[in-house]
C-alpha cells in the first residue's frame, strides 16, 4: 500500500511537470508568433512613414502560426495563438479567435498585405492563409 501511494504521487508529480512543460512551450511559441506580428507591423509603419516601399511579404516574412503547411493542424495553430486561458476554454477564448480570424481571413489578409505579397509566392500564401482561417474556424466551432 505505501508502494501505491508513492506511484500514485510520482505519477501526479510527472503529470504536473508535463503539464507546467506544455504550458512554457505555449507561452514561448505565442510570445514569438506576437513579436513576428509585431515587427511586420512596425516594418509597414516605418516604410510608410518614410514614404518608400516596404519590400514585396515572402511567405518567410509572415508570422505563420506552424513551421510548414503539412503541420497546420487546428491544435498546432491553437499553441501559438491562445494563451493557456483561452487554449482551456476560458472565457477569452471566443475573442482570440475571432481577432485571430480577423487576421487571417483570406478577404481581410489580401486587403490589408495583398499589395505587398512576392508574385511569385502569392498563390502559395494566399492557400496557406486559407487553411489558418479554417483551423480557426474548427477552433471557434469546437
């Protein structure tokens, strides 16, 4: 029985350290995900302020909220754009997601970045953008 007891609080001390490890992990992944958006933002501003150009968006330049597309899952996105709240179901979770499908939505990111995009890689951002808008919408709906 002593036996038992102590597996039972090893395996709780274990379950907490994973959990305390995934919640550092979100934070870092969405404290860089936040600074990228940030610093694009600050990048048009300067160049507009400046009245030159800003150089053509490269799918490299954009906050993607996953490394490659075959990543973009609805849970991978999750990770970098909610806080540990919002990611359990708190009550800003509504509102992150739809400040995030704001940013996302193919209509508003072409109208806001679309004079920007590299020709060249347009189409390929453009169905990445799609697919991001859509995880967000399967977060919003589950």
């Amino acid at each position: 029985e002593r036996q038992q007891r102590a597996d039972a609080a090893f395996a709780q001390l274990r379950r907490e350290e994973e959990a305390a490890s995934r919640a550092a992990a979100r934070a870092e992944k969405r404290a860089t995900y936040i600074a990228r958006w940030v610093a694009l933002g600050s990048e048009a501003e300067a160049a507009a302020a400046a009245a030159g150009a800003p150089p053509p968006l490269r799918s490299a330049d954009l906050p993607w909220p996953c490394g490659e597309m075959a990543e973009l899952t609805p849970d991978v996105v999750a990770m970098h754009v909610l806080d540990d709240e919002a990611a359990e179901g708190g009550p800003g979770r509504r509102r992150a997601l739809q400040a995030e499908l704001r940013r996302w939505h193919p209509d508003k990111f072409v109208a806001r970045w679309g004079a920007r995009l590299c020709p060249a890689e347009r189409e390929a951002i453009l169905a990445r953008v799609t697919a991001v808008s859509q995880c967000l919408t399967q977060l919003m709906a589950g």
